[in-house]
C-alpha cells in the first residue's frame, strides 16, 4: 500500500466514508474513486491492526460513560476479557473508586472539549491479586453526531514499586551510621545515572549510558549488557566493556535456557551473585577457563525486568572481593531498575518514532513527479519527538495545458489532529486546482474547509493552518510561475547570479478569520533558466543553536550559495540549518524548491 494510503484513510475518519467516495466521484470519476474508496478499507484495516497491536494501552467510552473498546494492551494490564466488558460502565468493569475517577475524567472531556492527562487508575487484578498503577491520559474524539472519550494507558506499577524500594534502601542506609559516607556516596551514583538515563531517547543511548555511567556506579571491573529478542528466547549482547572481546564472540547471541549466569538472571528473573571462583567453577563450570582470570573475584548478573516483562540482563564482574550483603544487592537491583525503566521507555519511543514516522511519511508524496522542463526537490526533517506534525509538500499536475501545482503547508499542532487536518489540507488544495486556475481561490477553498471543519468541534478556534500555493508553466523563456500566500513565509526566488529575494504578498491565516477578513493575493514571477524559488515552512529559519535562530539572513546567504540543481539547492539550506541547530531541531521543517533548468524544453 502506498503511503498516500494511510493519509487517504485520516481523511475517511474526518469526513466519513461516503461523503470521501462522493467527493472522489465528483472530482476524479468513479472509476479511480471506486479504486481509492477500496484503498480507504484497505487503510482503516491497516489503521485497526496498528491499534489492536500497540504496545501501549488504548481505551474508549462513549460520553455517557460505557465503554466501547479495549484493545489486548489494555485487556492485559486490567486482567480482563475486553470482548466481555464492552457496554459496561467504568464502575462495572473496573470498580466503584475508579468508575467515579473515570467518570469525572469523561465528563471534564466532554464539557470541555480538551485532553486530561495523566490521571491515576489502581486495578486490582482478579486471577493475581497484583495491583497495578496506571497513568491515563483521555482525550475527545469528535464524530459528526457524537463524541467519544479516548484514553492512552501506561503502566507506571514498576516505576512506583521501583520508588518505594529505593525510599525502603535510603531509610536503611540512614539508619546505619557506619554506612552512611557509602550511603551517600550510592544515592549520587544513582542519582548521576538516572540523570544521565533521562536524557537518553533511544534504546542504543541507554546502552551507551548504562555502559558509561552504570559501571562506575557499581564500582565494576567489566560488564556486558544483553537484551531478549522478539522470540523471547533469545538472548543479544547489545554492550559490553572490560570483557576478552575473543571471549565475547563466542556468545553474541544465545538461548535464554543456556547456562550462563546472565541467562539464568533473565530468565528467572533473579540476580545471580557468585562471591568467588569457586562458587563459578561450582555453578558454571563451562565459564571456568573463559572467566577464571586471577584478578576477578566476584561476578554478577541483574535481571532488566519492568512489569513483570524480561528485557534483558547486565553481567559484571568484580575485583575488590567485597561480598554481596543485601544492601550492595539492594543497591545493584535499584540501578538495573533505573536502566530497565528507561529501557523499557526507549523501546517505547522507538516504536513510537517509528509508528509516527511512518504516519508522517504517509502525509507526504511517495515520491515527486518528473515534470519535463521544470527541475524539482524536497527534503523533510522531522525533530524526532515522537509526534506527527503538520508540515506538508506536494506537487500535482492541473487540466490547464501543462500546468502544475506545487504547494507547502504547515497547520496547527501536532499528533492525531495535526494529521487528520494535514490530510484534510493536502487533499482539499488537490481538489480545488483541479477547478480553479488562480492559487488565491484554492487557498480560499481551503480556508472556507477549515472553517467549516472548526464550526464542528468544541474547541473552537484550533482549525487553521498557513500554506503557500504556486502555478508553474514551462516555456521557452523558463517558467510562468504564480504564487499565492496564506499566512505563510514568503518564498525565496533566487537568481541564477545568486541574488536572493522574496516574492508574493503573506496573506492571512487559513481557517483563523471570517471570510470577510481573509486577504489573499496572486503574485507572477518568472524564473528564468537558472533561477529556482524556495519554498518552506517556519521550522527552517526557527531552527535554533548556540548562537540564536537560525534566521532570514543565513537561510538567504545558504539559499544563494546553493548548487546548480533543485536537489543541490534544497540540500544546501537544510543541511545548513541542521549544522546550525547541531542536529537537533525545535520543529520540523519542510523544503521545496522548484528550478529552471539551464535548458528548457518544451514551449508555452
């Protein structure tokens, strides 16, 4: 399925599928809507499969409080038959204290229109009696004749438990006077590597970490890091440092069932703590001739385990010949705590990313037309926080003699609205050129869609979005190009001689004002041979580094000293703009750049 697929399927959520397969018959007949009407069921399916087998928890009520679904994540964390609970109200499936909690959340939804996060749900499980401690976040979800309440579940059961063991460790370590130079001395390990895990956004980051800092925090000689695979049964050595690296080939990878004391703390999920080699040679004796160095004299292996779920295990060996007491093994098990957690978190973002860089994707052309007579390019840089954005580009031909369109956007917010008004955006200019010659009148299309859409919701005033629209003819001479702006950054037009300036007039927000306010001017220009116009969003001159923004004035003088193509000159400002912020951007940012070529074929 192309990615244009899982826009096309946003698209059918926001409008509702028959008024989508009308608009298809209208604008692009029936054959092509009937085609895209079947690649709309074939996304919501793709669309159902994601939610059903997300890792994070995902609930729904309707507004008078009886749920609607439960995917297995949630289903999991709760204990309970999701098919059993549905009609249910929040009191009858998950008790009377969390029903009124759940209750007051939905009504605070509903009245309000916003988002409630991070609201405490305890749940008892049935078959375990474990409790469990739950952050939910609920949020609206408004249909045309209704409203639901949505609810993102975490799991925060091991991060409190982790909480309460090391508020039990410091109460122990205060009350022994002799140990409490080692005391405090453990707490700003502990504290150094939880600050250092916190920043670390992705599981190769926590390796790199724990290696750095979770060494020096348990005073080790050599430690290894090994995370389970998908199976489940297979364990990967991820990390490592101090070990014989002729050692280490020999298990990279290897059963959770092998004899190994990293193996054995995986899967039992216990720490294995060997105080000499003896115990080794007794325990493991395969390791003896591997292991057995005379400067070791202790080993050890923690379990990562954060809800119960296996993620790996870190081995270390020892040199000072102190003993395991259990306050050194309470202290060990509160760093591998700390390092699962944030683990556990990384893997979570990864997926994330990768489940919001592929809806993003999916927002943007699969790949841009090759267009004879006119050179084009884009680059999208995302600032990689997880969260889809509203950044947007897309190139089409018009019915208008050779004619095309290319258009850059930036609407409101971030997330799963953010998406479905992108989509809404792209599609709607789409259809609109198709009709209207003028760039101002597709933009005006596109205004009255998002006020109508605004009209509709609860929070009103959140529909809008700015967006620059160009027309591009090529002719002999180059290319008849008109712009028009919505409340957008202007385009750049720069000179084959390497002068910069901008073109068209800003216009007003898309969707923030009456349609009496709304001002919207058409601009021509003409790119000679050699001449290319930038277009962009906010993000490109927001970019933000040591030395402040990144600016109009250094986004021109990197536009001016671009290559001699379109993808040479979009390559030049972004990369520019990426050095500047040191790889790290505040927002994403979107470039587009249409060129004359130096010889153009073709005529007017």
């Amino acid at each position: 399925m192309g990615l244009d697929g899982w826009a096309l399927g946003l698209l059918v959520g926001l409008l509702g599928g028959a008024v989508v397969a009308l608009l298809f018959r209208l604008v692009i007949g029936k054959g092509r809507a009937q085609r895209l009407t079947a690649q709309l069921e074939q996304t919501a399916q793709a669309l159902e499969e994601i939610i059903e087998t997300a890792p994070a928890g995902f609930i729904v009520f309707e507004s008078q409080g009886r749920l609607v679904r439960m995917n297995p994540s949630m289903a999991d964390l709760v204990g309970l038959d999701a098919t059993e609970q549905i009609g249910r109200t929040a009191a009858e499936v998950f008790g009377e204290d969390a029903g009124r909690e759940i209750d007051g959340a939905i009504d605070a939804v509903c009245r309000t229109g916003r988002a409630v996060s991070n609201r405490r749900l305890v749940r008892v499980l049935p078959t375990t009696m474990e409790q469990r401690t739950l952050l939910v976040s609920y949020y609206p979800v408004v249909l045309e004749e209704f409203t639901l309440v949505g609810g993102v579940v975490v799991d925060i059961t091991e991060r409190e438990r982790y909480n309460r063991a090391r508020e039990r460790l410091l109460d122990s370590e205060s009350a022994a006077r002799e140990g409490a130079e080692r005391a405090a001395s453990r707490l700003s390990r502990l504290q150094r590597i939880t600050s250092a895990l916190s920043t670390a956004s992705s599981s190769e980051l926590v390796a790199e970490v724990i290696m750095a800092e979770g060494m020096k925090a348990l005073e080790v000689d050599a430690a290894s890091i090994a995370t389970i695979k998908q199976d489940l049964r297979t364990l990967r050595i991820v990390a490592s440092d101090g070990f014989d690296p002729a050692v280490l080939r020999g298990y990279q990878e290897f059963s959770i069932d092998a004899r190994l004391p990293i193996a054995d703390a995986a899967r039992t999920q216990r720490g294995v703590y060997l105080e000499s080699l003896d115990e080794l040679a007794h325990a493991y004796p395969n390791l003896l001739p591997d292991a057995g160095e005379s400067s070791r004299s202790s080993w050890a292996a923690i379990p990562l385990v954060v809800s119960g779920r296996t993620l790996g295990a870190i081995g270390a060996a020892f040199t000072d010949g102190r003993p395991f007491d259990p306050e050194r093994i309470a202290f060990f098990e509160a760093v591998a705590d700390q390092c699962a957690a944030a683990l556990d978190r990384a893997l979570t973002y990864d997926e994330t990313r990768v489940l919001a860089h592929t809806l993003q994707r999916s927002l943007l052309p699969p790949a841009l037309p090759s267009i004879d007579g006119i050179e084009i390019a884009a680059r999208f840089e995302s600032a990689g926080m997880g969260e889809v954005s509203g950044d947007f580009y897309d190139a089409f031909e018009v019915p208008r003699g050779g004619a095309w369109c290319v258009s850059v956007g930036d609407v409101c917010g971030k997330g799963a609205r953010a998406a479905a008004m992108t989509s809404r955006a792209r599609y709607t200019i789409r259809a609109a050129a198709q009709h209207n010659e003028r760039p101002s009148a597709v933009l005006t299309e596109l205004d009255d869609a998002l006020r109508r859409d605004d009209e509709q919701r609860d929070d009103a005033g959140e529909s809008f979005c700015t967006a620059v629209l160009a027309t591009l003819r090529p002719a002999v001479s180059g290319l008849h190009v008109e712009v028009a702006c919505g409340g957008h950054p202007l385009p750049l037009v720069v000179r084959r001689d390497g002068s910069v300036a901008e073109c068209g007039v800003p216009g007003t927000v898309l969707g923030a004002f009456s349609r009496s306010e709304l001002a919207l001017t058409d601009c021509r220009i003409e790119l000679e041979p050699g001449d290319a116009l930038v277009l962009y969003t906010d993000g490109l001159p927001d970019a933000y580094g040591p030395e402040g923004f990144f600016g109009d004035t250094r986004l021109r003088h990197a536009a001016s000293a671009g290559g001699a193509s379109a993808q040479a000159l979009v390559d030049a400002v972004v990369d520019e703009a990426m050095a500047f912020s040191r790889g790290v951007l505040r927002d994403d940012l979107a470039v587009f750049v249409v060129r004359s070529p130096e010889r153009v074929w073709g005529s007017v």
